[in-house]
C-alpha cells in the first residue's frame, strides 16, 4: 500500500523552481530526503514493538519529477496488516463462529495523519527557502 499527496494549483511556483539554481534545487531535494526519512522513522516508532512485520514493512523510495522541476519522496508500508492497524476493523469471527473481536484504530499514529502533519511542516520550510531565494511565495 502507499499513499501520495497532489497539491493542485503550484505550476506556477514549479515554473519559477525550474528556474533557480542549482543549490536551492539541492537544497529542496534534501528538505525531501528529511521529511520523508522522518516520516518513516516516526511510523516505524508507532508501531507495536511486537508487529510482526509492520516496521519491516516500512520504505521509503524518492523519483524525481516527470517535469525535472524536483524530486518525490514516497513513504510506503507493505504489512498486510498495516491498513487494519491503522484505521481498525469491525467486529470479527472465524469461519467456526468464535468471536475475535474488534482491532481499534491507529488514525493519530498511522501513516495518513504522520503525512499530513509532516508535508505542512515541510511546505512552510519549502517556502522559506524559496522565499530567501528572492522569489515572493
């Protein structure tokens, strides 16, 4: 399973990326590389330590833009159980009828929300950056 977050709307803040320097490109592209590790990292921290293999199942993975204007960090989790763990599931029995419960949700811990609260911190940092780069943002 992975997720990914489009913002619509920047082609014109992608235009004026594509036309600065290279070390504000770098700059951007390590901006990237740290919000996308940190993200991982606090995922795997999130889960159980016993998980079987939901930390294992965490990577992270970077393409660069089809547009050459930057680069995409993916944090993606493989677990089977991963989607279960996070948003829960309803009550469940096996196939002889024996109740096993309900699994509760993990939305404030999982990946989704872990995204969400990173790419905001990441946009203001993004913009920071192009904004001393003399760009009005």
């Amino acid at each position: 399973m992975a997720s990914e977050l489009v913002i619509d709307g920047l082609e014109e803040l992608k235009a004026e990326l594509a036309k600065l320097p290279d070390q504000l490109y770098d700059a951007g592209s390590d901006l990237v590389h740290e919000y996308t590790e940190r993200t991982a990292q606090q995922l795997k921290a999130n889960y159980p330590e016993k998980s079987g293999d939901l930390r294992a199942g965490v990577k992270t993975r970077y393409v660069e833009n089809r547009k050459g204007v930057g680069i995409i960090g993916y944090v993606e989790t493989w677990a089977d159980h991963a989607i279960p763990w996070e948003f829960g599931t309803q009550d469940r029995k096996t196939r002889q009828g024996w109740k096993r419960g309900r699994s509760p949700e993990h939305k404030a811990a999982g990946l989704v929300q872990l995204a969400m609260r990173n790419r905001a911190e990441f946009n203001v940092r993004l913009f920071d950056l192009v904004r001393h780069s003399g760009l009005d943002v």
